[in-house]
C-alpha cells in the first residue's frame, strides 16, 4: 500500500498566537513538507487545487509538483483535486504529461470537481452542469492522451480537429487517474467505467458513507470487466494529530479544532473523532483506526493523511509527520501487507503501468458493455445508486 500526506493549502490563523502566515511563508512551507514526506519515507504528496482565498494551493498544480519534482527522487507527485469541470482538458493532457517526463514518470492525479462553487463563474462554466462537465472532460482528457490525432465535438469547449497533444505522455503511458468524490456516485460510476481508480476523501463523513460509494464503485468496476470487485483501485484520505500521550494530543489540537474554518464551532472534538475517521490521540491510536478502515473499505490501495490545516504551525507539522514516519506507517505497511490477498493489485505506479501496456492489457472504457444498452444500464444504476 502507498502512504503519504495531501494538503489543501489554507492560509489560516493559529488560534493559540493569533499569527497567520503569510502567503510566501505558507507557500515556502508545503515545499518543506514535501520534502519532509520523502525523507521520512512516505510514498504520495499530492496537493489541491485552488483558485480563490484563503488557500495558496495553486490553481494550476503541475507548478509546484514541476518544482518539487527537481528537489526530491521517490515521491509520487499527485493531485489532492484536478479541476477537472473548470479546467480545459487540453490543458490537463499538455501540463501533465509533461510533468511526467519531469519527473521521470512519479506523477498521477485525482479528478474532481472540488467544493468551491464560485469557480464555476469564474471560469465560465455553470455549476449546474458540475456532473456534465466532468464526464464530458475527462472522455476528452482520456483520448488526448491515447491517441496522436483527436477530432472532438461536446457541448463545453471548442470543437478540435486534427488535433495533437503534446507532449505525448511519457512511454505512451498517459499519468494514472483516481477520480475523487464524497457524494456523487456518478464519479465511482465513471472511475468504474475507464479501469481506473476511485479516491474517497473520507474526512466529514461517516464510514457507513464511505462504505457504500466504495461498494458500489467496486461493483461496478467487475461489472464492466476490469477484475473482481476486490481488485478494483481505491485510495482512502484521514486526518490525524498525534502526541505520544493522547491526552496531550487532545489538549494541543483542541483550538485548532474549535477554530477550524471548515468545522469549528460545530461538533465537538469528541463528538467529531467517534463519527468520522478523524483521529486525535497516540500514535497506537492511530494505527488502530486506520486499520480499521479496512473493515468498510476493503483491500485498499493509497492511504494521505491531512496534516497542516487549521492554522498548525510548521513546526507541529514536522513533528507530526516524524510521528507519522517513525512509528505509525511502518506498522500500518506491515498489518495491511499481511492481511492483503494476494490477488489483490499494488497501488499503480508508472512502471506497472508501462508493464501493463507493453502486455496489451491496458483497460478498455466500458469493457464489454461499451454500448448504448450498456450506457444507459450504467446511466440507470448511478441513477439508483446509494438511495
């Protein structure tokens, strides 16, 4: 299984001083905690995309990831969002791809639609048409970047004819793609659709939630013939804050909690942590949770934790994220490798995929139901699902 940490890049106040960062100083922090990740030996950082206050994490990724592709060596660079309903997918196959040949092929992304509602405007798109817009651009997306040649005509963007991204995705292997949601089951319907993967950011929501939208996107992964449910590609977000004592855990993350832009003044600490996959506490805490994701979720493939949010400074940051590296994910490696069939696929990587190509056995969309039988059979089970 693949470990790492995304960020949402928030610019917020540290309700223990008073004090926000500025942007240069939260931006010049994220590259710290990247690298932080390789060093301690996680596998993923992945970052958001944003293009509106009070967040710094960039509306165009492949900017920072370029840059952090030049200062680390093992990192999987990801997407914690790709926009994909605001942002041209011509755009996405030419920025990416060349990521990939940056970084030598440690680059996938997460697509989503994101939950800031005004971006739609501002990009001149309707929010309305968010389930739309996010089918029909990745249809294009994933043929810029598995045919030299696209003539395309859709509802959302200019018609193209002759056209040819470039650069070609490195090896002819386009980036992997996890799609991302919390509620729409359109998305895992999609992610089933193509072969690929299904990100659930599993931070607000109950793990009766989760399961369901996993469950389904798994069955409709066989469904379309890409493997056994169990096979199918999942990738799980967390948030976590540890001391050594869970006490002193409680007492230090507490404000920050309260404060919270995205849940402070709401639930309690207490009432939050019981509800949803939030862990506050020990180090041993936190393994136990987490393992127990698997119990809803299944043999899963990619564990981020959330890390620097509420206004935590980047010393408590680091700290945590020694915690992280030191004591719980070697743990975790070892009880999820031991409870994992073998059946059941690693998290892809570039070089599996590149395999996998070179092998003919590259997912066909839609498997053998690509039809228009078969289209409106999955129009009607996204329709139904999750009721």
């Amino acid at each position: 299984m693949q470990f790492g940490i995304f960020t949402i890049g928030d610019v917020t106040e540290d309700p223990t001083t008073g004090r926000t960062p500025t942007e240069h100083e939260r931006i010049r922090s994220t590259v710290a905690i990247a690298r932080k990740a390789e060093e301690i030996g996680l596998d993923v950082f992945a970052v958001g995309q944003h293009h509106n206050p009070p967040f710094v994490a960039p509306g165009n990724p492949p900017t920072l990831l370029s840059y952090l592709a030049g200062v680390t060596e093992k990192l999987v660079l990801s997407t914690a969002t790709t926009l994909i309903t605001t942002t041209d997918p011509v755009r996405i196959a030419e920025d990416y791809a060349y990521l990939q040949h940056l970084s030598g092929g440690r680059v996938d992304l997460v697509m989503g639609r994101g939950n800031t509602g005004p971006v739609y405007p501002w990009f001149g798109k309707d929010i309305r048409q968010g389930i739309p817009l996010a089918i029909e651009n990745y249809r294009l997306l994933h043929r810029l970047w598995r045919e030299d040649v696209v003539d395309w005509q859709g509802r959302f963007r200019t018609a193209l004819q002759g056209f040819t991204s470039t650069p070609r995705p490195l090896d002819d292997v386009a980036p992997f793609v996890w799609h991302g949601s919390i509620r729409s089951p359109e998305i895992p319907e999609q992610a089933a659709y193509y072969g690929d993967g299904f990100f659930h950011n599993n931070i607000f929501w109950p793990a009766e939630h989760t399961r369901r939208m996993v469950e389904f996107y798994r069955q409709r992964y066989e469904h379309y013939g890409h493997g056994s449910a169990d096979q199918a590609i999942v990738g799980l977000g967390g948030q976590v804050f540890m001391r050594r004592n869970s006490q002193d855990a409680v007492r230090e993350f507490r404000p920050y909690f309260d404060n919270a832009p995205v849940y402070g003044h709401g639930p309690s600490l207490e009432d939050f942590t019981e509800r949803t996959p939030l862990t506050v506490g020990s180090p041993q805490q936190v393994i136990e949770k987490t393992l127990a994701f698997r119990d809803y979720a299944g043999d899963y493939q990619r564990q981020l934790f959330l890390m620097d949010h509420a206004g935590l400074p980047l010393k408590t940051v680091l700290e945590q994220l020694d915690l992280l590296g030191e004591e719980v994910v070697p743990v975790l490696r070892r009880e999820f490798a031991a409870l994992k069939p073998a059946h059941v696929p690693e998290a892809p990587t570039h070089a599996s995929l590149v395999a996998r190509h070179r092998a003919g056995q590259d997912p066909v969309p839609g498997g053998a139901d690509d039809s228009p039988a078969g289209r409106a059979r999955a129009a009607q089970a996204t329709e139904g699902a999750l009721r």
